[in-house]
C-alpha cells in the first residue's frame, strides 16, 4: 500500500519525488531552510523605500516635472511586479524545497493569519510577510508569530490597527480619530480563541483599546506611538494590562502571551490544522489530542505538527480534501520534474499565462483571500463547473508544453499516483487516443485532485 504522507503533507509525487514515510517528511523540518536566499522576494523594507520614492515621485509629477513622471511609472511598474516575482519565488521553493512540509505548513499558517491589504506598496512586499512573520515560527512557539505577526505592517494596514487610536489619546484629539475595533476582533475570533469561545462585546473593545499605539510608518514600517494609546489599564478576559503609566509595547506582548496559552486557543488551532491536513469533519479524538499537544508544549507547533503527522486516525482517513488551485499547479509541474530553477526564470509573459491568471481563472488569486478567514476548506467551493473548466484548460496547456518529457502515459499514471489511482482511471489512460490525453487524464481526475 502507498504511503500517502506526500500527498496529505507535501505536493505529491514525481519523477524526484516517491512516495516517503511520514517520519522523512517529519525529519525534513530539521533542515537548514535556505529557500528564502535562494529564491528571494522584495523585502518590506524595499518595499517601503521604494513606496517612498514612488511617492515622491508621484507629487513631482503632479507639479508637472516629466522626467518624475518617468520615475513614478517605472515605480509603479516594480512595485505591481513584485507581486508576480512573489508568486514566481513562492513556487520555486515549493518545488525545490528539501522539506515540503515546511512549505505546506508555511502557507497554512499565511492563511490563519491573512494579510491581504489593498496598498499598491504593501502588496509587493506580501511575500515578506509571510517570510518575516510566518516562515521563521512555523516549528517554534505560536506566541511567537502571534507577536511577529501584530507587528508586520500589511497586517496592522489591512485590519485598520494602522489608523486605531485610543479614544482619550493625544493622537485621537489631535487628528479626530478614534478607535478601531477589526484588528481585536479578529485576533480573537480568527487568530486565537475562535468564534463562540466566550470572549464579549466588552473584551473586543478593551483589546482594542490595548492595542492602540501599533500602528505604521509608511517609511520605516512598524512603530509603536504612545501617544496613539488609549491611556491606563485594559480588563480583557478577566486580566487586567498595562498601567497609568506611559503605554509599552510588552503590555501588549504579555496579553498575546496569555492569549496563545488560552485552552480555547488550544482547541481552535487543533481544528484548524486538522480540518485542512485530514478531513472537513475531522474526528473528535484527533482534535482533543492536538490540542492536548498543544496545550502541554506550551504551543510549540512542531510538537503540534508532529502528533498531528502521525496520529493512527490520521494515517486511516482517506484523502477525500480538495487541493485548492495553488497546490494542484505545483503539484502537476512537480509531477513533470519541474524545478524552482525552471520557473524561476520564466518571463513575465510566460508567469502570467501559466500561473497569475490560471490561478486567478481557478478561484485562487495569489495571497488575494476573500476575507480575513483566508480561504475556503469546503471540496464545493473549488471544485464548480467554472473552477473545474479552468483546472482542464490548464491542464491541457501545460501537458502541451511538457508532454515530450513523458514517454508513457501508464508511467506517468504509476509515477504521479502509485497504489492510488482507480480502475476507471487506469483503464482510461491507456484507452487515450494520443499521449497528450492519457496524461492530461491523470491530472484531471479526482485521485490527482485530492489530498
């Protein structure tokens, strides 16, 4: 029987890549990770400085300066393609990574905590959050990236923390603005505790009150103003933060600090990592030992991830979860023997025909969720007569391109899913008609499709 820890916990199998037990995927983790210097992406910081001067720019040519002009198209330009260069690193790695799990764990993670802000500036550094906030924290301790993440400038933007002040503020007084309650609410509906925990209208407004004081500069990034903060102590969840005295960030700290070491935060993040890797109704035991885990590691998520990995329910579950749009593209150029060098140097006009608007034609625009609960886990919203219209297409195209890297479709079919297929499926594409419909057959059907 087919190991199928690849498919649930990597992108599936490949000419480089067979079936491996679970404890390989496992031991991976161990690995230097060198995937950020390897395929890089614009940084925050370059993102802000080159924001800067685009608009810089942007004035000079107002007041009718053409050579600023210039500059400021030339900007725009960088600043709109370093969301594709994104992409273009993102699946780079996902393809040449020596821990595949480290990158599904990665993108589960820049899902739970959604950053998706309209600024032209902080969408080209998208990427970087994920790198600054996420990637490092990944085996480490939740609290930890809870923090990362309350400091990142996309998110604070995107959540509105950037222009929250407290109410009785100098900063409130000063510019009329006041309190902002999003960013509180989803930290603690979305982020930690979970919908229904037991959290109040009254514990939102005081952790937002706390929270007051983050907030960005929009040429150096994050900040904490005092004087944005509301002043005196905040009661959330029946702990009191922070003092008469002069706001400090490791008031903030310490709630975060209390927040992932909640046992509703606990079970929350237990559901969530086994509603995406095991199943859309995922067995009650399995959730009760990874919060367990969770719980009695402190939040450490390689403790989490390892009990999860290799739990018995979720070895016997079958792969029934739907691969949302980005896994399955880098699962079927994996398949094809595909490598981050390959894709890494694909021109702009080849990126945008075979991953932005594929992606975005599937139901997936990169790092563009439709809200701050990130993306969909149920199998319906994927796979419509629309998305399952553009993973064909797709498919058809990009068997075009690489077919003559297949001699046999039937060894394609052993290789991509060994032990797996089905009979339909394996009396069918040896049945084609040419090569190129026999492999385009495997990628299609519902054993490819699922993990």
């Amino acid at each position: 029987m087919t190991d199928t820890a690849g498919i649930r916990f990597a992108y599936g199998f490949g000419p480089a890549h067979p079936p491996v037990p679970v404890r390989r995927l496992l031991n991976d983790l161990k690995k230097p990770d060198d995937m950020v210097s390897r395929f890089p992406v614009m940084t925050t910081s370059q993102a802000l400085r080159e924001g800067q001067a685009f608009r810089k720019a942007g004035k000079a040519a107002q007041a009718g300066d053409a050579a600023a002009q210039a500059r400021y198209e030339t900007l725009r330009m960088s600043l709109r393609n370093a969301v594709t260069s994104g992409l273009r690193s993102s699946v780079a790695r996902m393809l040449d990574t020596q821990a595949p799990l480290r990158e599904r764990l990665v993108w589960f993670w820049a899902d739970h905590f959604t950053a998706a802000p309209d600024n032209l500036v902080l969408r080209a550094g998208a990427v970087s959050y994920v790198d600054e906030a996420i990637r490092p924290y990944v085996t480490g301790y939740f609290a930890d990236m809870l923090k990362a993440v309350v400091r990142q400038p996309a998110m604070l933007s995107y959540l509105d923390q950037a222009v929250s002040f407290g109410p009785a503020s100098p900063l409130a007084a000063r510019t009329g603005r006041g309190l902002n309650e999003n960013f509180a609410r989803e930290l603690l509906e979305l982020h930690t505790m979970g919908a229904g925990s037991g959290y109040t209208q009254q514990d939102v407004r005081a952790a937002a009150e706390l929270l007051t004081g983050l907030t960005v500069n929009p040429k150096t990034g994050f900040v904490f103003r005092p004087a944005g903060a509301q002043p005196g102590a905040e009661t959330v969840l029946g702990r009191s933060y922070g003092s008469d005295k002069r706001a400090r960030p490791g008031d903030i700290d310490a709630f975060l600090d209390d927040l992932a070491a909640r046992p509703e935060t606990a079970r929350h993040i237990a559901r969530k990592l086994a509603v995406h890797f095991v199943a859309d109704t995922p067995p009650g035991s399995l959730v009760a030992d990874l919060a367990e885990s969770y719980s009695a590691s402190g939040g450490n998520l390689m403790a989490v991830t390892r009990t999860l990995a290799e739990h018995p329910q979720t070895a016997s579950a079958p792969l029934r979860k739907v691969r949302q749009p980005l896994e399955f593209i880098v699962s079927a150029l994996r398949a094809f023997g595909l490598t981050g060098a390959q894709i890494s140097t694909l021109p702009a006009r080849d990126m945008r025909r075979m991953l932005v608007r594929p992606l975005a034609q599937m139901g997936q625009p990169f790092m563009r969720p439709p809200g701050p609960d990130g993306w969909p886990e149920a199998p319906s919203h994927w796979i419509t007569p629309q998305g399952l219209a553009a993973r064909i297409s797709w498919s058809r195209a990009l068997t075009g391109r690489l077919e003559d890297s297949v001699s046999d479709p039937r060894q394609f079919l052993e290789q991509v899913l060994p032990g797996i297929a089905g009979p339909d499926l394996r009396f069918a594409v040896p049945a084609a008609e040419t090569r190129a419909e026999g492999i385009t057959m495997v990628l299609v059907s519902s054993e490819f499709n699922r993990r």
